[in-house]
C-alpha cells in the first residue's frame, strides 16, 4: 500500500498512540495523526448529517 497506507484511520490512530513507530516507522506525526482523525470524524459526521436531514415524502 506504501505512504497511502499512513492516512489511513487505522495508521493514523496507531501514530496518535505512538506506540507503534518501532514496529512502523513510515507513520504519521502524532499531531498529523490527530489531524487525520479528526477529519474522517468531521467528514463521517457530516455525511450522516446530510444523509439524515434529507426531508423525504412519507405519504
């Protein structure tokens, strides 16, 4: 998967924790991590919100 790998949510948690960059030394920095994180939040968060404010006809 190579560097796209790293800004993935799962990297991107595991460089917020910092524990594992002995084991995977091509992680993101831990504020890069937490900057990764919250962006996936925001962007699943608004996608729900759009997805469930969409007013639909019931009758």
């Amino acid at each position: 998967m190579g560097s796209l790998g790293r800004w993935l949510p799962f990297n991107a948690g595991s460089a917020l924790g910092g524990s594992a960059t002995k084991i995977v030394p091509d992680l993101l920095p831990r504020w890069g991590g937490g900057v990764v994180l919250a962006v996936y939040a925001f962007a699943f968060a608004t996608a729900a919100a759009l997805q469930t404010s969409v007013q639909r006809d019931v009758a």
